[in-house]
C-alpha cells in the first residue's frame, strides 16, 4: 500500500520560506517555552538506535557545535533543558533509553507510571534504518537472511514489538491518570528514504495501514479519540551514509533541506505542546 504525502511530508524545492537554523532554534524555543509556562510532561519513546537523541541534539543545536559526534548507545534518561520564562527556572523533555535492561524499564516506570500524566509523547521510529544493528546483522546471516530488505523487515517487527510495550504503558498511564494527552511519531532519518516518502506514509500516518496503524487504532479505540490524538512527520536529523554489506544509501537531501525538515518538525511540535 502506498500513500498519498499528508501535508508537511514533502519538502519543497525551494525554502526561502524558513531561516534554516534560525527557525528550528526559534520553534524549539516556543516549544519549550510552550511546555514550561504550562508545566507539561513530555516523553520521547523509541527502540535502540531508532534516532531519539540525534533528534534531540539537532532540535536543540548541540548537533552545530564543534565537534559534535552523533550520540553511542544512551542507557540512562536524557534530558533537553532550557531557561524558562519564569526566572531561575529550567525544563527539561526526557528521553526514555531504547536499550533494553534496567536502565530502560527505571526510565519507563519514573517517566510513564509517575504520579504526573503525560500530556505528549514522541515517539521516533526510523522506517527499519535502525543504527547499532551489529546483532541483528549476525543473527541474520546466521538465518541465510542477508539483504538490506531482510534487515530492514527485522527491525520494522522489532519496532512494532518495542511499541506494543511502549502503548501499553501508557494505557496503564491512562488508567492511572485519565488525562487526555497525544502522540506524534517521529518519522526519522527521512534523508535515506525521500523517493519512499509515499510507503513510509502508508506505514505511519494516519491513513495508513500495516502492523505500526493497527496498534495505533487499537490503542485509541480503548481509551477514545477524545483522550488520544496523533499525527506522524518524516524529519532527519543528521545527514549521514547508511551502510550494509555492499549496500550503502547516501543522503538524497542536502543540509538545506535537513534544516527545513527539522524547522517543519519543531513548529509541528509547537502546536501540540499549545
């Protein structure tokens, strides 16, 4: 199945409508200034190596500074801060580990089942372009399963196993809580896919269909539309080659377009966090 681009899925041929760096710095801020003046509990969910802390690190800017290395394994809850409007006071949005073990199940518990409720959850998917695949690798050729799309299937189950856990988790929240909150689903590392925008679309967003959707819908049917609501944007946080045995996918946008994917992405953000 394929899908029909939602709006804010296509980039366009010319961006003189944004500042680039400009604008994701100025929607960041008004996202979490959003989140701080009304003191809200936002949570990124994802499996390991799916993009959780590039996509921070690039939201925030630590991804421009000198240096910078996109991010090893994180075990622990990684936090976004920023000044608030109120004076001496901080925010933070907090990612919950992909890695499975204990670091993982302690950041769901503190973040997911707190006495807080969540008002939004991100959850970032990467359309079976997961990173640190050195176990699925071996375990597939041990399988005679050694293709790029054999790879990719692997982690698409995987990805919809981690989200199963993850919705149940915040069905427990609801039942905690019965607050309303929503979801947007990061659809990340979008500069390996452009000319598969279409499929990805059909896989994640509303619309859609497949095994990630059918969760979704499930999920919304037992709480309702009125508590749940969701949407999914492709965004790409780094530019960087994706390689698998002899199979290696280059970036098809520029750094141009990678900045306005991520401005779009932030100003998406912003209006949830409203």
């Amino acid at each position: 199945m394929t899908l029909a681009l939602p709006p804010g899925w296509a980039l366009p041929a010319a961006i003189e409508a944004y500042k680039r760096r400009q604008d994701i710095a100025s929607a960041w801020r008004s996202v979490l200034n959003v989140i701080a003046g009304k003191k809200r509990h936002v949570v990124v969910t994802g499996m390991s190596g799916a993009g959780k802390t590039m996509l921070l690190s690039a939201l925030t800017g630590a991804a421009e500074r000198r240096g910078f290395r996109p991010p090893e394994r994180s075990l622990g809850v990684e936090r976004a801060r920023v000044q608030a409007k109120e004076p001496r006071r901080r925010i933070a949005l907090a990612v919950v580990p992909g890695q499975p073990g204990y670091h993982r199940v302690a950041a769901q518990d503190d973040l997911l089942l707190s006495k807080k409720p969540v008002d939004g959850v991100v959850h970032v998917v990467c359309n079976g372009y997961a990173a640190f695949h050195a176990e699925a690798v071996a375990m597939l050729r041990r399988q005679g399963a050694s293709s790029l799309e054999s790879l990719r299937t692997y982690y698409h189950d995987r990805e919809a196993e981690d989200f199963k856990e993850t919705l149940d988790l915040l069905r427990r929240s609801w039942k905690k809580h019965h607050k309303p909150f929503w979801m947007m689903v990061a659809v990340a590392k979008a500069d390996l896919y452009q000319e598969g925008l279409p499929e990805a679309a059909a896989r994640y967003a509303p619309g859609g269909d497949g095994p990630f959707i059918d969760l979704l819908r499930e999920f919304q049917g037992r709480i309702g539309s009125d508590n749940f609501q969701w949407d999914a944007q492709p965004v790409c946080s780094w530019l960087e080659t994706f390689t698998y045995g002899d199979v290696t996918i280059s970036p098809q946008i520029d750094m141009m377009k990678r900045d306005h994917s991520l401005a779009m992405f932030a100003s998406t953000l912003e209006r949830h966090c409203v």
